[in-house]
C-alpha cells in the first residue's frame, strides 16, 4: 500500500520560510514525476510545482515562482518544497502526490498558515 507522508507545516509571519518533506513508502516512484498540490479553504486542489525523476524538469505555478524550489532525494523517496517569502495567500494545506494525481495516494497533507 503507497504511503505519502507530509510534514514541516506550521504557522510562519508573512516573509517567512518554510521547508515541506514527503515521505514516500510502499514503492518507489522510479521514473515518475512528482508535485506538491496546495488546497486553501473554499478553493479547488490546485498544482503548486512538480519535478521529473531526474530533477531535470521543474514547474511552478505563477503564484510561486520564483518563491518555491521543489526538489527530490530519490534514494530517499522523498521530496521536498522549500517555500520562501511565504505570502498570506499561501495559506492552505499541502499535499503531494505523483504528477498527474493518483486519487488513492493522497495522504493528510500538511497544514500551512501564513500570518499577515
């Protein structure tokens, strides 16, 4: 059974910084791409970033660029988001997930607030 484990959220003043981990267990995501998705109270799951197998390929969603760096520890099966120069608007709880989604993956996702 895959197993996706969020963690590093908390509660951080506008500026801040934030470091997420995704623990994954049960298999390894050889070969396949991963992303971070974010869900605020109110709005639908939305695409935050993702990364490819080799780290090679990267994508950010325009809200974040430039603020988000997703990056991945195969040998670890993690990966992780550092989120830097957090904004309110970043509030929500964020999940990972392979990339595109698999419904039976998602995990309880970590909980994000950013204080103005």
């Amino acid at each position: 059974q895959v197993q996706l484990d969020e963690s590093g959220g908390g509660l951080v003043q506008a500026g801040g910084s934030l470091r997420l981990s995704c623990a994954a267990s049960g298999r390894t995501f050889s070969g396949v791409t991963m992303g971070w998705f974010r869900q605020a109270p109110g709005k639908e799951r939305e695409l935050v970033a993702s990364i490819s197998w080799g780290g090679g390929s990267t994508y950010y969603a325009n809200s974040v660029k430039g603020r988000f760096t997703i990056s991945r520890d195969n040998a670890k099966n993690t990966v992780y988001l550092q989120m830097n120069s957090l904004k309110p608007e970043d509030t929500a709880v964020y999940y990972c997930n392979t990339h595109p989604f698999r419904n039976d993956y998602w995990g309880q996702g970590t909980q994000v607030t950013v204080s103005s």
